[in-house]
C-alpha cells in the first residue's frame, strides 16, 4: 500500500479509503468489522463515514455508519491511533437534521459532538462539509439549466463560511477535530474558504472530495488543477459510479440487493441511455485486456493525476478484495490510450 499527505495536513493517508455507507442498511455490525479489519491488514489507514449516513438516507438509519464504527474503536480502542477517520457534517435539507437548516458555526459544534458520541472516540482527524450551503454543481445539477449562479448571493455565502470556519476553529482548538476539508464544492467553494482561512487566522481546509470516475469528470482538469496548485487533497468518491462500471446495471439488470434496487434520494439519475453505452464500451475493454470492469475503473482512476486517495465502498468481501488488488495494479499505457479514446466519445454521459 502507498501512502500520500493528506494536503497541507501532515497526516499521511493510504491511497485507498474505506468507505461505509452501506454499513447499518446494506450492511451489517458483523459486515463492517469484517470489511475495517480487513482493511486494515491490508494497509488502509483511511476510513471516511458522515453522520447522514447510512445510504440511503433515512431519520431511522440516520447516525447508523457511525455507530457501527464506534462499536467496532470500542472493542479495539488500540487502533484507534493508527486509523484516520474522516466524518462529515450533512447540509441542509433533511428534516430530520436539525430541522433542514444551514450548516454555521454552531451547527458544526453540535454534529462534532454529535458524531464524536456515536464514533466512542475523543476525536476525528478530517472533519468535512457534506455539501455547501448553496447548491452546488453535483448531484446531477452540473448541466447548463441546473443552477442559475447570477441568484447566489455571493457575499451572503461567504459569511456563512467566515462563521463556519469559526465553529471549526473552536472545535479544533478544544482537540475534538485535527483538520477540515470539503465535499461536493467547487474552485469557488476552495478558494473562498482559503482566501478566510488566510485573513482570519482560520483553519485551512486541507480536502475535498467530489464524484469522479470515468462516467464523471466534471471535476478535471479546472478543480483537480486548483487541488494541486493550493496543496488540497482531491478524494474521488463513487469511482464506479454508483456500481454502473461494474456492468451490473447494463440494459436495466437490477440485481438483488444492489444499490438501484433501493430507494435513491435523487432518483436514479446516472441511468442514461450514454451511461449504458459507455458501460458497455468499458466493460467490453476490460474484457479485452483480461481484467475485470471494477480493475479497469479503479485503476483508471488512481492514475489521474492530482488524485491523493480513492474512497472505495463494497457491500461483500469479495467486492472489497478485488476493489483493493484492483488499485495495486496499474493499467498498461495500452489500456489507458484505449480508455482515453472512449473518454472521448462518452464525456460525462450522466
């Protein structure tokens, strides 16, 4: 396993996260300890969790993945030290979470301590924004009519995040988070929170991690570009964007107990005819050069230059192991140009 700073952080990272949505609907106590151990012994020192979480997000699953991974630090307090555990705070618009609001200073206070409970830990090491305040460019919201930016009010978003960079600041001047970083923003979202950090003697967001995978690369080379220049950690998550890359999900298959078979917050929205070409195409490639459609796709993906770590997720064992050898194995340049030919020809089909 390799392993890289996490930003400007001095905190090194394996180049491969854990992710664990699934754990608490998909997956279960047992589940998950197997998956951290086996993680673990395979050098992954990066779990990344949020208190939204599990997926999908419901107010009965709500805090779930944490706890499940607080049960688990409470019966091996030893390793705690030697895990880097990333959490989240959800933005507004869940009922559930403290009444839909804003994510501000105080808010920020309540889900450390909130998740800090849950976790059976006196601290996280990357504390991140779920998503910004205003609505950003994911989700499906990347398209031209997706979001009318001349209706944000720009100051008004940038005292949120002045106000938000407090409560951070409080939080980690009391040992309770080591660092903060982003997910789901944008060069303007970065930049602006760097630009406060800088004026106000504030914590430096030292992460951020958006959708990214050979399905979706909005984020290339404009935001990944910035990551490298101002020293943010880029993590991919959904590097199989949402399972489609594996070819599970070719002309309408919904296999039992697959993530499209549950309820989607957003709908199912990377089901596009272009998704299902390119799915095809890829998995066609893959087999071409004898590897697996997940190999090709992770792999893929550790590649790009500017990437720090992958977030996998996996609901089998299986899932996980191949998931794992599939980014200790580099593609030949051979593949690479052959993928880069259908980059090309299916640009961000969903």
């Amino acid at each position: 396993m390799k392993y890289v700073k996490l930003g400007s952080s001095p905190i090194n990272v394996s180049r491969v996260c854990l992710g664990s949505m699934t754990w608490g609907v998909q997956n279960t106590q047992a589940d998950a300890n197997a998956q951290i151990d086996y993680a673990l012994k395979r050098g992954i020192n990066f779990i990344d969790t949020a208190e939204m979480y599990a997926i999908p997000p419901s107010e009965e699953t709500y805090g779930k993945t944490e706890s499940i991974i607080g049960n688990w630090l409470a019966k091996n307090p030893a390793l705690r030290d030697n895990i880097v555990l990333a959490s989240k705070i959800a933005g507004p618009g869940f009922s559930y979470i403290r009444d839909g609001s804003h994510i501000s200073g105080k808010t920020v206070v309540e889900a450390v301590n909130g998740s800090l409970s849950r976790l059976q830990t006196d601290y996280i090491d990357l504390y991140q924004l779920h998503w910004p305040n205003r609505t950003s460019p994911h989700f499906g919201n990347h398209w031209t009519e997706g979001i009318q930016y001349t209706d944000v009010n720009a100051e008004e978003q940038t005292e949120q995040m002045l106000d938000i960079l407090s409560g951070l600041s409080t939080c980690i001047k009391e040992g309770k988070i080591r660092h903060c970083g982003l997910s789901d923003d944008t060069p303007w979202g970065i930049n602006q929170y760097l630009r406060l950090s800088e004026k106000y003697d504030l914590p430096r967001m030292v992460s951020i991690q958006n959708e990214f995978s050979l399905l979706q690369t909005k984020d290339w080379p404009y935001l990944i570009e910035n990551c490298i220049n101002e020293d943010i950690a880029y993590l991919p998550w959904s590097p199989l964007a949402t399972g489609i890359l594996t070819g599970k999900y070719i002309d309408g298959a919904r296999p039992q107990g697959s993530r499209w078979t549950f309820m989607q917050r957003n709908g199912l929205f990377r089901d596009s005819d272009l998704s299902n070409k390119a799915a095809t195409a890829y998995v066609d490639l893959a087999k071409q050069h004898h590897i697996s459609p997940a190999h090709l796709a992770l792999a893929w993906c550790d590649q790009v230059n500017g990437v720090t770590s992958t977030i996998i997720g996996a609901t089998t064992m299986a899932q996980l192991e191949e998931n794992i050898d599939a980014l200790e194995q580099p593609l030949s340049q051979e593949v690479l140009t052959d993928i880069n030919r259908l980059l090309k020809k299916y640009a961000m089909p969903f």
